[in-house]
C-alpha cells in the first residue's frame, strides 16, 4: 500500500509579536466587523470611519463585500457553503492585518450568528467588535442602487439576504448603528467615538 506523506507545512511563530508592532504604530489593532443587510449603509459608513480614523493618525485597512469577491474570493458562490468560506478567508486575512498592528474594518452582510462566530473565534474574542448596522429592510430597498433587490423579488437572484434567506441579527452587537436614523456621516462618528477608547495605546 502506498505511503502518504505527512504535514509538509510547518507553522512558524512570529519573529516580532503583535504588542511589538502595535507600539511601533502607536495603537492598539482591533477588528471592527460591521454587519447588516445590503443597502443598509455598511460601506459607506466603514470609508467614512477609516478616513476619520487614517485624520486622526491611526493605521487602518478596510475589507469590503465587493472588493474581496473580485479577487480573494473570486468565484465564490452565494450558497451557505460559499458565504462561509468567503468569511472564513476574509476572517484569517483579518487577523494577519490584526497580527501586524493595524486596525481592520470589514464591511460585509455576515447573515447568520453563526457565521459572525466562526469569524469572531479565528480573529479572537479579546480583539473582536461585532458592529451592528441596524437599517430597516424597506430603506435598504429604497436605495437599492444595484437593483439586487428588485431582482431577489423577481426571483432572480436566489438565496438573497432578506428576501429568500434569512438575516439574524445580533443578539446584542457590541455597538448599534441606527442608520436609517442617522446620517452617514453621524453613524461614523458615533462608531468613531465608540471605537477610539479601544484603540489608544495610551
């Protein structure tokens, strides 16, 4: 019988720690995950809170939907099994940016409590913020600039969040965003504010 090969891949510990880096940056590195349906603000509110923050001298990256699915997570369905791949791969790429010292904004619609879980346990409890964007299904159609909705309505689009799947809120986020209520630009502030404290080394 033929003999397999063993674990060829060999997981070496970092040369600098993370506490080396954050000083290094003056911060502390936190992942802000920001979840809520499509068209309910996210994307626009985490470019507003990563510019706020970059003004204020911090060092951010921000993951979004769109741009992740066009090349990390290319080719990545919209079925169960392909949404938790994509918030697996987006999770591990958090926590590499998280180990380097740099605060991570993610922007993604994370539907289920489980999937936000998986998420929370690769990047760590202690450096996790679950941001809730708390929008009413109705305005996010309103504005549903691509048209998604119209087409999930139409039947064209399956499995789609709010319409054909299901969206599970937070039970409770670590901080809401009524974002039918306020403003872009107040909702970043507000998560601004609530985030500052959390990131001052100092």
């Amino acid at each position: 019988m033929e003999e397999k090969p063993g674990n060829i891949f060999t997981f070496h510990q970092d040369v600098l720690q993370r506490s080396e880096k954050e000083k290094l940056l003056n911060q502390k590195s936190v992942c802000i995950w920001m979840t809520g349906l499509s068209g309910s603000g996210k994307s626009t509110i985490a470019k507003l809170v990563e510019r706020k923050l970059h003004d204020l001298g911090f060092a951010t990256m921000l993951l979004d939907g769109d741009n992740v699915r066009d090349g990390l997570n290319k080719g990545l369905g919209f079925t169960p099994e392909g949404r938790f791949e994509n918030i697996r791969r987006i999770a591990e790429v958090n926590k590499l940016f998280n180990q380097a010292g740099v605060i991570t904004i993610n922007a993604f619609v994370s539907p289920t409590r489980e999937i936000r879980a998986l998420a929370k346990s690769i990047v760590g409890e202690a450096h996790f913020e679950e941001i809730y964007i708390d929008t009413p299904l109705e305005v996010c159609e309103s504005r549903d600039v691509k048209g998604l909705y119209k087409k999930a309505r139409a039947g064209q689009i399956p499995n789609f969040t709010g319409i054909s799947a299901p969206f599970e809120a937070p039970e409770p986020a670590d901080f809401t965003i009524l974002a039918g209520q306020d403003s872009p630009e107040e909702s970043a502030q507000n998560l601004v504010d609530y985030i500052l404290p959390k990131i001052k080394l100092n």
